[in-house]
C-alpha cells in the first residue's frame, strides 16, 4: 500500500460530461502528481502541485484543470469529455528531494462513451 | 533529446532466469535520483528501486539490482530468479533537482514458465 488514495476506482461517463477525480496523498508529502496513462502507453505528465500551488505543468488539455486543497488533498477536473480521454489517470505523491520516489495511488480509469 | 530512453519494448526470460532491462539518461545536473517501477496487468505502479548520483555502490532489493554506470549515463535494472509473477511492465524514471520526473516509455517483460 502506497499510502496514495485515489477515488473512484473506476468512472464511466459519456462525451461531453464533466467530471472530477480525487487523491489524498501519503501522510507528509507535499507534492503532488497527476498522469495521465492511455491504454498501452507510456505515461504523460499533466501537473505537479506543491504544497496548494502549482508548480509544474506538462501536457494537460485547456479543458482539464486541478487544485490542491489546504489539506493537501488534490483533484483533477476533466470537462467537456471526447472518448480520447478514456484512459488510468494516477495521482502521485512525493516529498521535495531528487532522492525520494513517487508513490503511485492506484488510479482512476475513466472510460468516456 | 529524451531525457529517460528504454530501448526494449518488450523482452522475454524464462522463469528462473535473470533479465536485465535497459534504460538510459540525460541530464546535466549532478545530483539526481533513478528509480524503476513495475506495473503489473492489474495497472498499479510499484516503486522498486532506487540510485542516487552520489552513490558509488549499485542498489539492490531483494532480486532487483541497478546496475549504474555513471559515465554512459545508463541505469539497467537486473532481475534474478526470475518468477511468473515478474511479467509486467517496467518503468525507468529520473529525478533532478528541480524534482521534475521523467519517465521512459516502459519495457513489457513476460516471464515464460
């Protein structure tokens, strides 16, 4: 157990709709992570939140936005779904350090009919 | 330039048998970290091991040892004794100081019986 909590496990929903997924990270780790994990592919980085603020951005799409919450926990909205947003979407935690691993929840797969 | 490379898309070992998977890296900076995941069919991503830059000797845990070569930049990860439980995907990832991680496009290992 990673001690990264993600909700729901699984999400189904048609085009169009809007909707939100959440993860509290390990007890301690102010960092957050969000990627995004297409089927049979690598994964792609979205946003990386430290501590409330953002801190990183990679290859997340206008329509989809996140936050993290004074109490750390974090959430990734996704809006206006197309189907190529069917995908495991992880969150990830970490402390600060280039020596500290991510620690991986189990992830949302979202699957857009 | 990529900034983590596995070159194996796939590879195949028979079961107790070692494999080792390949990864590459690039960076300038001098202190960061190397990991690897697992990530089984089931789609959770394991933290497995870790190498910092500084560390002269290789990390090992348990049947998992990181063979670094820090002049050809190269980070492979060996599996012993291989098991049937070991078929997964295997991620190669990099942290550098600015705790940005970068991860390679993974290696399908499947362990045959």
């Amino acid at each position: 157990d990673s001690g990264v909590t993600q909700t729901p496990k699984h999400l189904i929903t048609a085009t169009g709709q809007r909707v939100t997924l959440r993860c509290s990270p390990r007890s301690g780790d102010l960092s957050v992570y969000w990627y995004q994990q297409s089927l049979d592919q690598g994964l792609q980085f979205l946003i990386q939140y430290y501590n409330g603020e953002e801190r990183a951005k990679g290859n997340i799409l206008e329509r989809f936005s996140a936050q993290q919450f004074p109490d750390l926990h974090s959430e990734l909205n996704l809006s206006s779904l197309e189907l190529g947003d069917s995908a495991l979407y992880f969150c990830a935690s970490s402390v600060a350090g280039y020596n500290s691993p991510l620690h991986f929840g189990n992830g949302t797969r979202l699957t857009v009919t | 330039a990529q900034k983590i490379t596995q070159t194996q898309p796939g590879m195949f070992v028979q079961e107790k048998e070692a494999v080792t998977l390949d990864c590459t890296y690039d960076t300038s900076d001098q202190s960061y970290g190397l990991f690897w995941y697992k990530q089984p069919s089931s789609g959770e991503m394991i933290f497995l091991i870790y190498q910092g830059s500084y560390d002269e000797q290789n990390a090992t845990e348990g049947r998992y040892s990181l063979n670094f070569q820090k002049a050809r930049k190269s980070a492979n990860l060996v599996i012993s004794a291989s098991q049937l439980g070991d078929s997964a995907m295997y991620f190669c990832a990099m942290r550098e100081h600015g705790n940005q991680f970068y991860f390679g496009t993974g290696t399908s290992l499947t362990v045959i019986p």
